[in-house]
C-alpha cells in the first residue's frame, strides 16, 4: 500500500465503509449541505463546487460534529494515515464536493498549491511535504481524474499548458496521461494534493474529503480551532492522535508568536 501510494500518488480501497457507516455519514453531511447553501445561496448558484470547515460549529451540533471526529479517529481510517504519513499526521480540514448548478461548468485541471504559490514554489513544493485528501463519496459518481506520478514530478509542457490555461489551451481539456477512477459510495480514494486532477461532475456527486499532512507549521498554522474537537470529544475517539498533534503544533505556534519582540 505504502509502495503503491509513494510511486502513483494515489491508493483505491473499495467498499471502505460498510452500509451502516456510509447511511449515518450520509445523514449528517447531506445536512450540513442543505444548511451551507441557504447561508451560501448566491456563491452557490453561480460557481461553488465545494464547502469547508464541515466540522466547525457552524451548521452541525456537538452530536453530529462527533459523529465525523470518531469517523476521522476510528481505527480503520488512522491505520491507513499512520501507514502513509508516520511522523506525527496532523488533521488540517474537512472539504465537501458536489456538482455544480450550472450543468454547462466545466471542471478544471490543477494542483491545490496553485493557489496560494508561485511556480517556482509549486516546483519546490513537490519535493517539500504531502498534503493528503481521503475521498469518500457518498453516493456513485463519476469520479475523479488524476495523472499518477506528478505528486513527485513537475509538469510536461502538455500538461502546464493545460493546467495554466496558456498557449491557448483550455484548462479543462484532455491530457494525454489522465487516468480515470470511478467511485461508487462507500470507497475510499487517497490521493495527494500535490497531484494534477480534477473532479469530474455528474450524477450525484456529494464526497467528503479528509484532509491530512505532516506536522507542518505553514499549513497548521491556517487550522480553524472550532473545527478541531474539545478534550470530552478527544477521550471519545479511537486515536485521536491527529488532532491532538494539530492542537499542540497549533499552540506551540501561538506561543512562538506571543514570545517575538513587538515593533517599536
């Protein structure tokens, strides 16, 4: 698994969640959705994609955000992140992706780094740290495509073509080495970050996505503590080891700050 993961930068387990699992994870998060689009109506309707933050305090009660830390703690899923990152794993988020409303939106090739780095950061990054997503979907859906390998390796001109929409190319069209993974509810896809993909639209897309990375304070620093658990939440989790290496790299951050010299 580990071999797989570090050489195509992604790993598929089928069937991950059994028929109970996926029915009560379903029930909180198609609620949490209904709540974020009457808060996010317009965004939603004319470009949203996505949500965050699912397990903040915002829409969810204490019931239902334990319901998604025990999911994200239980043994099954921390096997597999102590498997891929063994250095102290930190949780950094959760995402939730759906289609979008205008059915004539397109999808887009791209690296989560993109938006928040410069090329030359982006080309550093793939040999600096991996950001995970684990994909869960909740229903079938058509998936995700993905070019295996490129968590580690920087573009092809084909490829940086398309992903930058330059050289007139658009930056949702073929390339050649895309692969296709098809999910069905209750599978599990984890996949780096670093990764050229793109979601593709259709059916009934609605995934939660787990994010996961090494303790690394760059990334840890941006962490929204009403999204982590509180200490009654933390006894109640199978390994709550990720979320307890977030708060205390987390607070560990704050006092380094609080202990530098303000301007004079």
């Amino acid at each position: 698994m580990i071999e797989s993961y570090k050489e195509s930068g992604y790993l598929l387990i089928r069937d991950f969640l059994n028929k109970q699992e996926l029915l009560e994870l379903r029930k909180v998060l198609t609620e949490f959705h209904r709540l974020w689009q009457l808060e996010n109506a317009e965004f939603y309707q004319q470009q949203a994609v996505n949500s965050a933050y699912i397990t903040s305090k915002k829409h969810l009660n204490n019931e239902q955000r334990h319901q998604l830390f025990a999911l994200i703690g239980s043994e099954k899923v921390m096997l597999i992140v102590n498997a891929l990152l063994p250095k102290r794993p930190c949780f950094l988020n959760t995402q939730l992706f759906f289609n979008p409303v205008n059915e004539k939106q397109t999808n887009y090739w791209h690296r989560d780094p993109q938006y928040h780095l410069s090329i030359e950061e982006q080309q550093a990054a793939l040999a600096s740290f991996d950001v995970m997503h684990f994909r869960l979907p909740l229903f079938d859906e058509e998936g995700i495509e993905l070019v295996p390998g490129t968590h580690k390796r920087w573009d092809c001109p084909e490829e940086l073509n398309v992903r930058l929409a330059q050289e007139g190319c658009h930056n949702n069209q073929p390339l050649s080495q895309g692969k296709v993974i098809k999910l069905f509810a209750g599978d599990l896809l984890v996949f780096s970050a670093n990764m050229i993909h793109r979601g593709l639209y259709g059916m009934d897309r609605l995934a939660l996505d787990i994010l996961f990375s090494p303790p690394e304070p760059s990334v840890i620093e941006f962490v929204k503590e009403d999204s982590l658990p509180n200490k009654a939440s933390l006894a109640a989790i199978q390994d709550a080891s990720v979320f307890i290496n977030t708060i205390k790299l987390k607070t560990q951050i704050k006092n380094k700050l609080s202990q530098q010299p303000l301007n004079q």
